[in-house]
C-alpha cells in the first residue's frame, strides 16, 4: 500500500481526463499498478482517489466493522465502496466518470491534495480556495491543540 504525501494542481482536459502528477506518481508502489478507485468524499463536495490496493484494504476493514445485516450498516457499506476502477493511460492520464465529474462542476483546475497517505482528495481548485480560506491559523492551532496536545505516550506515532 502506497503512502502518497503532497498537493499538486491539475488540469482537466475536454475528456474529463488529467495528467497523474509525476511528483506523486513516482511514491506508488509495484503493487499500485496503475488502477486506481475514484469515489465521491461524503465529508466535502470532492472526489477521493484511492490507489486499488488502499481502496481493497478499506473494504475489507468495513467489512470487518460494518455488519450487512444491520439496515445502517448496509446503508453505510454500499455509500463507502461505491467507487469505479480507472487507470493510468499510456500517457499517464486518469479520466473521472462522468458520473463522479458532476461531484467537483465543470472544473477545469483542480487540486489533488493528499489526506496523509491513504487517498488523494481531488477539489474543484475555487471550492478548495474558499474551504481553505474559511479556516484561520489560529483556527487550526486551536485545534491541533484540542485534538493533538493532550497525546499519552502510548498513543504517539514513533
């Protein structure tokens, strides 16, 4: 499973398609073989993108946490593993399905913004401006304080 880490921007041609940015392309890993799985986020109005292996690994720990049996839990399973398989053209391109484009308008500029590791975000680049630009410093300070500071030693990431 592929740590993917940064923030490029991209921009989609008249096929809904996009050049994979070489910056993140090249942290993939063998296994990665150019399939990946695009969803649509149901945090923000953005699409995820999870290298298939990672989207595999995450199905798998629903399955293990979600029972289909319960109406809930079905609900949520069929919402988090609805998602389409697309791969790297042979000039390293990914098309967006129509059916997820509709997610992120009729944008022409996006941002692929990488959420540590497991999936990339990919936002219309004026909706991701207005999202980042709601938050202050101080803000996010605040809040790594409150959800960070108070950290036991066991909980920490070596």
């Amino acid at each position: 499973m592929s740590l993917i880490l940064g923030k490029e921007y991209c921009r989609i041609d008249g096929n809904g398609r996009f050049k994979f940015p070489v910056a993140l392309k090249k942290q993939l890993q063998p296994e990665d073989d150019g399939r990946f799985v695009i969803r649509q986020s149901i945090y923000a109005e953005c699409l995820e993108l999870w290298t298939y292996a990672s989207f595999y690994a995450e199905v798998e720990r629903l399955q293990k946490n979600l029972n289909p049996y319960k109406p809930e839990d079905r609900m949520l399973l069929r919402k988090l593993t609805e998602g389409n398989i697309i791969e790297l053209d042979t000039n390293d391109r990914l098309l967006i399905p129509a059916e997820q484009k509709s997610r992120i308008g009729n944008a022409k500029d996006i941002v692929l913004i990488s959420l540590g590791g497991n999936f990339i975000e990919i936002w219309d680049h004026d909706k991701y401006n207005q999202m980042e630009g709601s938050g202050s410093d101080t803000e996010y300070v605040s809040m790594a304080s409150d959800k960070l500071g108070n950290l036991s030693d066991s909980n920490k990431v070596e």
